[in-house]
C-alpha cells in the first residue's frame, strides 16, 4: 500500500469517481454546464493522452492562460497523472509579464485561451496550444497514464504576486497539496453534499489551493464564477443553493457597499483569504446572518492560520490560530522564538512548505531561517494563540527611530467615514529618514488636513502620515493585495 504521503494529487480524482460518478463534480456559472466526477475524471485521461501526444513528459512544465472552467482543472489533474508540473498563468498581467514566467519556467507548452490573452507568442524553449485545438485534439476515451509517484514531486510552481518585485515561481510538492487539503477540508468544514461557490481565479492560491481542490477531494460540488459582480456573485449562490462562499476581501466589501442581499442567508459558512478584512465588514456581514470566517496564508504555504466562525466577531481583525498540518510562531531575526504578545516576524514549518524558489536557491536560503519558512509577515500571538498581523516585514518603516508599521495606520484611517480604502507606505524624509504617505480611495471629496487632524487623535504623531494622495484605486493583485510598488515606482519617494 503507497503510503499518503506520496500519493500523487492525479489519483484523488479518480477515487471520487469510483465513490460518485453521477455526482456533479463541477458547475459553471453562467451556463449552467454541469461535469460530474465521471466526466472529470475521464476528460483528465483525455488530456493526459493529448498532452502526452505532444511530448509532455515527466517533470516539464505546462503553463495555462485559460478562464476558470472545466477543463482547467482536467488539465491540472491530467498533468498530475503524467508527472509533469503545471504553471498557473494569471491571465490578467500584460504579455511581457506573461513571457517572463514562461520564459522563466521554461514551460515545455502553454495551452492558452486567445480570447483571455492573445499575446501569447511561441517561446525559444515553448509550444503554444490553442485551448479550442486541444479540444479538438482530444481522444474520445482514453485509459489512465502509468501510474508515476507524488509525495515530494514537484506538482505545480505558482509565481507569487509580486507586492515587492519581480515574482518568484513557488514549487508546490504533491505533499503539500496533500496537507493544505486537509486542512482545508477541516477549517472550512467541506463535506460531500457542499456547493461550494468559487469566484476566485483559479490561477491563484485561494482560488486553486484552497477551495476547488479540496471542494474536489471532499467530493464536493464545486462551481466556478469567471467574472466577479457585486450584486451578480449574491444571486449565484441562490441560484446554485450554494452552502460556502470564498471570497477575497475586496469582493466582500464592494458585496456590502452594493448591499448584501437576502439571498446570502442560505449560505451556512463564508470564507476570507488573500488579505486582512476589515472588522466593519465581517460585522456587517454578520448583521445580515452571514458569519466570514478569516483564513491567513501564502503561495509558499497555503493556509497558515484560520479563524473560526464562533470567534469570527470576538476575535475580529485577528487572523486565528494556527492549522493542524503546520507549526507557526512568531520569532526574532535568527528564528528564536518570542514571547506570546511581542511583536516579530511569522514564521511557519512543516509539510504545508514549499519546496523552494524555482532555480533561485539564493532567494529560497534567504527564505528560511533555523528550519522555518520566513512568512515576511509580522505579528503577534496572544496568550490563547491567535495570531494578528501588524505589517510586513519590506513594509515597516523607521520615522524618527520608531518602527511603523504601515497596516495598524491603515486600519485606522479605514474608520473615518470619507475613506473607502487606503494604503500606507513608507518614503524618505529629510527630517525623520522616513515618513508615510498615504494614498486614499476617498467616498467623496477629502480634505487632506481634517483626515490627519482626525487621525492624530488616534495615533501617535510618529505614525501619522506626511502627506495623502488622493487615487481613484488602488492597484491590486488578483488576491486583492495593494501593489505598494506601483504606487512607488509611478509617484517617486
């Protein structure tokens, strides 16, 4: 018997097609199509077999520029199966963003939807395949590829959003896939008869990792959302009877400004990720019967630390304790752990990890430190255990001696009424080295001086910001995260 460590990812599928073939395994959204774990788990074979056709062999690279649909995820299944590593492409960068992580990768062959992004251009090193070709290509049937290990495999390399620079591509082992499903399935409380509603890409983490693979290995039903609207995503999860939502922060917020609808109260749980969330909007939310639950993680870990839904309100603004299948603490420079209330950088370990930055052993030593992951977050653990982020590590800056931490400012500029969002960052300042500028997303017009003037009745003078800009919106990444960068590199310091 193979051990469930090195079970490979592929063989999880076919095992819910055994238990279930008519059961709907996948729904889209806006059309209603309907595949069950039968016919995933078939196409999967067929893409194997068309993959396998084109050359693809263990250990290469297979890069995807497609919407979130069905065969998306035979194609992730199907790479599983074969050995080969499957490259989530975010199909919102420019072309040269694209060409970067193919080029980076060396993806052996991007399989890409022209409709998405038609700039995707044959590589020295990569095939383009139409997405409708390889439709067209498929076998009608095909039998399951030799079976091939899994475990400590490298199984997909997810490039990281790139807040602070140039991305770095994740290696993801089957091992990890493993755990972090597990810890899904036990934090969000998946069981076989949940409709889960996924309006996250599945190019990223949360979108992929958290909710459509563990939906998928509880047996669920999972549906896929393409395009995020406010009011639109509230009557999905009516129409489909859905039982969970996952959603980023931003799409919980812009749901609440939209107005949250009655049709949200069949859902029996809600799930944040990708950034912290307001506690406005988690009591809102609750107001309305619909309780967030807050999870915390990375592309290198996945889920690090959940909150549950019976602290949800009495623990808001924290991010919860740290999962089962992970250790975490948070640790001084040499990763020497500190006392529960100090403040320090989150550090996790365990099989949850990555196996590093792809071809970059520099960056991933720089990662680690005494055995743990270096998460690049700070934080506090109180004494019950529960963990709450006051910045980022890149993000802290020194004003006049004093560590700021850019996030704490935030939350408090986020409470007076006139603000819709901020994000605060550090710049230099010829008096104190470093001072914040804050840019604001604004409800309406904003006098500068009366939001500092109100501000400094909540903070301290050293944390008040030297200046706010004024900005339509803020430029995010797909798991909703301020840019910081952009707003740098466009403004100057």
């Amino acid at each position: 018997m193979v051990e469930r460590e090195a079970v490979n990812v592929g063989d999880w599928l076919a095992q819910r097609a055994l238990e279930r073939p008519e059961h709907p395994a996948l729904v889209v959204d806006d059309t209603g199509e309907t595949w069950s774990y039968d016919e995933l788990d078939a196409a999967a074979n067929r893409v194997a077999a068309a993959l396998r056709d084109r050359g693809v062999t263990a250990g290469e690279r297979v890069a995807l520029a497609l919407r979130s649909e069905p065969l998306y995820l035979a194609l992730y299944f199907a790479c599983a199966r074969l050995g080969a590593i499957c490259v989530p492409l975010n199909t919102r960068l420019a072309a040269p963003e694209l060409a970067f992580q193919i080029g980076d990768c060396r993806a052996a062959l991007v399989v890409r939807d022209a409709s998405v992004n038609p700039g995707i251009r044959d590589g020295p090193a990569s095939r383009v395949l139409e997405r409708d070709a390889l439709v067209t290509a498929l076998p009608r049937r095909a039998d399951p590829p030799p079976p091939v290990p899994g475990g400590e495999r490298a199984q997909v390399i997810l490039y990281t959003s790139g807040t602070t620079g140039t991305p770095k591509g994740a290696v993801l082992p089957h091992r990890k896939t493993l755990y972090n499903t597990l810890n899904a399935v036990e934090y969000l409380g998946l069981r076989r008869d949940d409709v889960v509603i996924a309006p996250v890409p599945l190019f990223h983490s949360f979108g992929l990792k958290i909710l459509s693979v563990p939906a998928l290995y509880a047996g669920a039903t999972l549906v896929l959302v393409d395009r995020f609207d406010a009011l639109g995503l509230q009557r999905s999860v009516a129409r489909h009877g859905g039982t969970l939502l996952g959603a980023v922060p931003v799409m919980y917020r812009r749901m609440r400004d939209a107005g949250i609808e009655p049709a949200l109260r069949g859902l029996q749980r809600a799930f944040s990720a990708g950034a912290a969330l307001d506690a406005d909007t988690i009591r809102d939310f609750a107001a309305a019967g619909v309780r967030i639950q807050q999870g915390y993680g990375q592309t290198e870990t996945s889920i690090l630390c959940c909150l549950d839904p019976a602290h949800a309100l009495s623990h808001a603004g924290s991010v919860g304790r740290p999962v089962r299948h992970g250790e975490v603490r948070v640790g001084d420079e040499q990763g020497r752990e500190l006392p529960r209330g100090a403040s320090g950088e989150v550090l996790v370990r365990g099989p949850i990890v990555m196996l590093g930055y792809w071809e970059r052993p520099e960056e991933t030593a720089a990662s680690r430190v005494a055995g743990w992951h270096r998460t690049g977050d700070l934080g506090v653990m109180d004494a019950d255990g529960f963990v709450t982020l006051v910045g980022r590590h890149r993000e802290l800056y020194i004003s006049g001696g004093e560590n700021v931490y850019p996030a704490e400012i935030e939350r408090v500029l986020e409470q007076h009424p006139g603000v819709a969002e901020v994000a605060v960052v550090g710049v230099p300042d010829p008096r104190w080295g470093e001072a914040g500028r804050a840019y604001v997303v604004a409800r309406a017009r904003l006098d500068a001086d009366a939001l500092l003037t109100w501000a400094r009745e909540r903070l301290a003078r050293y944390k008040i910001p030297r200046e706010v800009v004024q900005v339509d919106e803020l430029p995010r990444t797909a798991s909703g995260k301020v840019r910081k960068h952009v707003l740098l590199e466009r403004d100057g310091p």
